[in-house]
C-alpha cells in the first residue's frame, strides 16, 4: 500500500471486505491476510479513543499502559516504567513476560506483529491472562500503533531481545533478535502522529494522576514516571492499596478509626472498598470500575450507597442508638465526614459517556448493594466500638440537619406570617437598597450599644450578639443553629440557609429507598438574591472571647451560607487595641504593639498618655465610628473562603469538648496573629 493511500483526510469507512487484504512484507509473509482494521482507525480515531483532542492522545498512554496493568493483573508483572521524552515520543515499559513472539497459526505472523497490527487482538492469545482485562474502549495497542507517526515494540522473552518497527501503523522492519536478556518484558515506545492529534502536548498532571491511581488499585505493582524534559521522577507503589488511597483522602483530617476494608468476589464480579470517616463533614468517595475512574459514580456506587445507608441505619436500631419511633438516617447523614473508595471488577463493563464517566451495567447495582450489605454487617457486628463512633457521627449529623430544617422553617414561617419579622435587637438601617447597605455583628449588648449611636443610620445596621451564649454552650453547629442568637442573624441577613455537600462522585440516583426528604434539610435554601445587606461585617473584641464567636460566625456562614463567603460579602472589623494622646488635641488610634510603639518614640518629649482598649465596649460611640465604622477612615478586612475553611477546622477544636487540643491551638495561633494580644 503507497504512502498516499494511507494518509485519510476523510471520508466513510471502507466496507468491510475491503479491509481484508493480503500483506506481502519484508518479513516472509506471502500467505498471509491480515484484516486492515487499522486504516479504518485512521480514518475515524474518534470510534476508537474518543477524540482526536488532548483527550485522545492521553487515552494512547492509558492504552498502552493498561496492557502492563493487565499482564500484572495476571501475576506476572511487578514494574512499570513511564517516559515522556524530549521529542514528545512515550515509552511504557514492564517486566511482565512478554507479548508472545512465536508464529501465531491463523496469520503466520509472529503474536507481537498481530497484537501490534490486528485490531482487538489481544482477546487470541489471552487464555492465561486476566478475564479483566481492557481498558475503557478496549481497543488494544494495534490502535495506539495505527495512530502513531512511529511506534516500536521490544520484547524480551525466552533468553532474546527482539524488536520490530512500525510507522503509523505498518511495519517497517520484520520481528529481529537484536540481544540476549534473562530478563522478560515489553517495552513500547511511540510518537502520536500530528496528522491526527495536530499538536502533541502531554499533559503531566493527567499522567501523574492515571499512575497514582493505578497505583493505588494495583497495590503489586510499582509505576515510575520520568519527564525528560524536566528531569522530574517520580514512583507511586502503594503496598497498601485502597487502604493507603482513603487514608491519602482524609491526609490533613483527623480520622476516627481504622480504615474498613473488605474486597469480595460473586458470580465474576470483585467488590474492593475502602472507608474511613475523619471528623470533618464533607462525604469523598471515588469509584472505579475495571481499573477507570468512574467520575460519575454508576450502577457499583449506588449499590454501595443504598447498603451503607441500610445497613447502618439497621446496625443503629439494632444496637438501640435509633429508637422504633425515630425517623431512619438519610444518606447524607451516614456519609458525612466520610472517605471511601470502591472498586470493582466487571466481566463486559458498560460506560457512558467519554468525559465524565459512569458505569451502566444494571446488574451490578444489586450484587454491590448485596456483597457491601454483608460485609458491612459483618465488619460492624465484629468492631463494635467503630460501628459506635460511625452511629455517632451520623446522628450528630442528623441532628444539625434537623435543627437547620427547623431553623430554616421556623424563619420561613415567621417571614411568611409578617414580612417584616426582623429580630428585636436589630437597629436596621432606613435604605432600603441592599447594595447600599452593610450590617455589624457586634459582640456583646454594650459595645452593641455604642455601635447603634456611633453607625450612620442610614446605611448601617446593627445586630448585637450576646458573646456568652454562644460560647458558654461550646456549641455543636447544631446546637449553635439552635440558638436564638444565630436565628437572629439568619432572619437579618434574609437569605435563609442550606448545608453546603462537597463530594467527589456526586451522584444524581435516589438511593435511599427510604423516600422521604426528612431531616436531610433539603428543604431549605440559602437565596443570595434575599441578602439584605451587601456587606456583613464581624466586629468582635480582639480577645479570646472575640475569636470564639468570629470562628463560630465563620464556621456557620462558611457551612451554611457558603455563597455568601464566596462572593465576597463578609468581612472583619479591624478594632484599635491602643488610644495615643499627647496634649488636647493630638490622638493616634493604632492596632498593633509595633505601631504604638513607634508613634510613642516619635512623641518622646511630648509626654503621650496610651489607654489600651480592652473590648469594643470601652469606645466612646465617636471613637467607634471614628476608628472601626466610618468607611472613610475604617479598615475592614474582607473574609476569603480559606479564612472560613480554616475557621470551620478549627471549630471543632476550639468548640469541642477537649480542652488540650483547644489550649494548643490558641498558643500556636497566638503568635500569627500579630493583630491581636492574647495575653492581655
Ligand atoms: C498476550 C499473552 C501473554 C502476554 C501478553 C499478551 C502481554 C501483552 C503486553 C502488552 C504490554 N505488556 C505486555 N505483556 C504481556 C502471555 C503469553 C505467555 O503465556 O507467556
């Protein structure tokens, strides 16, 4: 075949018989017919990887890798080295033993020759190796090679090296004994044509984290990865496999237990799962089915869902931390602060969709729902005290989506009943435009006081927060929703509240099975549109007290009302600590220890008086407005949302019932803050 005929601009696909022809190559090969399925690849690359984009290309390595994987699925492959070279050319090589190099009977071609030139020929020698085994489209590496601008194989195997060259898909040498090894193994190395992908740019992150990942479900095998163009390595072998994967998960969270494991097969299919619930609050599952990362979860994770969810709500009755007449626990409530990955091995996965994938196969929601049901139940009757802490944690859970239901309806019903309804200690401003407005959340009834007569009443509002309260309770989220104080805020503010989820396979199934919405507080909804004011700004003393109550806030509006952190309405008053006179009428405000006392050197004969404000209270309404209020003079520091991430990880340190950890954290915090005496 001439070089023209093979470079395909477009067009239809040949019809079948006329991809059967005879190859006469170098190698004595005469009698030989071969199916020429890989013009066809050429033709139409997308039927066979997706896409002829950067997506595309990538899915050449994960091909080509893949094939490694299955051999160690196997049992036979232990390494796997990954090189991205300087002219953009890969190579993937394994110490597996080595594609077959005898004469294959029905080609008389040599098995590495078919495997590389025969679409889907694996399937024809692959009687010992592992039923597994293809990767998302299957295609093989004859596709890779079809696509390749260049591709060459070497095997060692049987006491030999043996290499074979091929350009865009045919070859170009014979199978040739180059050396001798006692080693086996397969080593491919190829450059993707720019005919078909236009620019060739691997992506190193995509690399990186296809290897991590198959690292992780294939605890065996080790896999390097070497950029030559930086001279970056690196190896990822995780002995511990999908155990290592959900402690990685929960790396900066305080775990409560051990990771559960389990891995089970039935009837073909294999169920590996790993979980491990942290303290925290947002669910993390990843889900993989044949070794892909199922980013849209499927059938394999609704069947796991479905048995979590009933097999702790079971194991609570059960153990009598739910009672008869209490409602059962919702999904979310049983995956809250949850890390867990599951991966299964289908016998003919089905996929949907190229980008974000999902596994459709029906059958296997039943088995996983059945295999993870049992094993479940089993783990929890043997590790009583884990099953405890994971009942806890879903009922704290339970409880702050309840009381975030109930505060959210019992705002709703007041809005409904007056419109209205603002809470009593608000001092409200008169405009009525939000954009104009802004609201202080003031610590404590006196400094709320001097803070009503120091505000521009047009413009600003105020709302006292009663200090002790909140932090006399050590509130729980839930109980801080709870609290009078809070649903004060919360019917200022005007937009109601949701509980943020942020989950890695979000999936869209209803797989409770329990049908009702109750105490999941779906029913409430945080609406930015309401918000009453544009800005919302925390004005605490500078003490311990004071930083109680901003992490309590932050938490609450980073949880709560997240939109309202993201899109920039929060911010922090930023009180003076010192007052500077010298004479009548020469003052200096200033926030830190520094700033005193470089104004006090500057005024050395001058005699200075210092008065240091120990809270909010001891400001005169003139210097309030004056220091903290007057938008011409004030500083304000607006809240990001790693602010209130922070504070939301704190909180439960800060708030909690241990008070070393609580102790530890205000020392270590006292010293970056340079803002703020906590000794004083
Ligand atoms: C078919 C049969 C055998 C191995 C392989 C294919 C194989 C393919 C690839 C692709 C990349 N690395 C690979 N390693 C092995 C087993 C033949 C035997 O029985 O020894």
């Amino acid at each position: 075949m001439s070089t023209e005929e093979k470079d395909i601009k477009a067009g239809a696909e040949p019809p079948v018989d006329e991809q059967v022809e005879k190859v006469s190559g170098k190698y004595d090969a005469d009698q030989i017919t071969v199916l020429k399925g890989l013009e066809g690849v050429r033709r139409r690359p997308s039927m066979y990887i997706g896409g002829t984009g950067s997506q595309g290309l990538h899915h050449l390595f994960v091909e080509v890798v893949d094939n490694s994987i299955d051999e160690s699925l196997a049992g036979y492959c232990s390494e796997i080295d990954v090189t991205l070279h300087n002219d953009n050319s890969v190579t993937v090589e394994d110490n597996g033993r080595g594609i077959p190099v005898d004469i294959n009977k029905d080609t008389g071609l040599p098995g590495v020759t078919v495997a590389m030139t025969m679409l889907h020929a694996g399937g024809k020698f692959d009687q010992g190796g592992y039923k597994f085994s293809g990767g998302l489209h299957g295609i093989g590496v004859s596709a890779v090679n079809a696509l390749s601008r260049w591709l060459e194989v070497e095997v060692a195997r049987g006491g030999k090296v043996y290499i074979q060259k091929f350009e865009r898909g045919e070859p170009v040498t014979g199978l040739e004994v180059v050396g001798k090894s006692k080693l086996t193994g397969t080593k491919v190395t190829w450059l993707a044509d720019d005919e078909i992908f236009g620019s060739i740019e691997y992506h190193h992150d995509v690399i990186v984290q296809r290897l991590r990942d198959l690292a992780y479900l294939n605890p065996r095998v080790k896999l390097a990865f070497k950029d030559e163009n930086t001279g970056e390595e690196q190896v990822f072998h995780y002995k511990d496999g999908l155990i290592a994967f959900v402690q990685a998960l929960n790396k900066n969270k305080d775990p409560l237990h051990k990771p559960i494991y389990m891995s089970r097969r039935r009837e073909d299919t294999e169920v590996e799962i790993a979980i491990q619930y942290n303290n925290g609050f947002q669910e993390s599952i990843f889900s993989f089915a044949n070794n892909i990362h199922t980013t849209e979860g499927g059938t394999h994770l609704s069947g796991f869902k479905t048995a979590l969810t009933r097999v702790i709500n079971a194991y609570a009755r059960k153990t009598g931390a739910l009672k008869d007449k209490d409602p059962n626990l919702s999904g979310d409530d049983v995956r809250e602060g949850m890390a867990a990955v599951i991966a299964v091995k289908v016998l003919h996965p089905q996929f949907e969709s190229q980008t974000k994938i999902r596994l459709t196969n029906a059958d296997i929601e039943g088995l996983v729902n059945s295999i993870v049901g049992e094993g479940l139940a089993e783990f929890l009757e043997e590790n009583p005290q884990v099953g405890k802490k994971i009942v806890d944690k879903a009922l704290t859970a339970w409880r702050a989506r309840e009381a975030a239901r109930k505060a959210a309806d019992a705002i709703k019903r007041a809005n409904a009943l007056e419109n209205s309804a603002l809470p009593g200690k608000l001092a409200d401003c008169t405009e009525r435009d939000p954009s104009k407005c802004e609201i202080y959340l003031v610590e404590g009834d006196s400094a709320g006081g001097s803070a009503k007569q120091g505000r521009d009443r047009r413009y600003q509002a105020i709302l006292p927060l009663r200090g002790k309260i909140l932090n006399v309770e050590k509130a729980r989220m839930d109980k801080a929703l709870d609290n009078e104080e809070i649903k004060s805020l919360i019917t200022a503010l005007g937009t109601g509240i949701s509980k943020s989820v942020v989950g890695d396979a979000a999936d869209a199934d209803d797989e409770e099975g329990n049908g009702g919405t109750s105490g999941n507080g779906r029913d409430s909804k945080f609406d930015i549109s309401k918000l009453r004011y544009d800005r919302v700004i925390i004005m605490t003393d500078a003490d311990v007290d004071g930083d109680h109550i901003r992490t309590l806030l932050l938490t609450f509006f980073f949880r709560y009302m997240t939109p309202l952190i993201e899109q920039g309405h929060v911010y922090m008053a930023q009180p003076p600590l010192f007052r500077i006179r010298a004479g009548k009428d020469a003052t200096w405000y200033c926030r830190t220890e520094q700033e005193r006392e470089e104004i006090i050197k500057s005024l050395r004969n001058k005699n200075p008086t210092v008065q240091r404000f120990k809270g909010l209270g001891e400001m005169n309404p003139d210097q309030l407005h004056e220091t903290t209020m007057d938008p011409t003079k004030r500083v304000i520091a607006q809240v990001t949302l790693e602010d209130a991430m922070e504070a939301d990880e704190i909180f439960t340190v800060l708030m909690g019932d241990k008070v070393e950890p609580r102790k530890a954290f205000i020392e270590a915090h006292s010293v970056s803050m340079e803002d703020v005496d906590w000794h004083a």
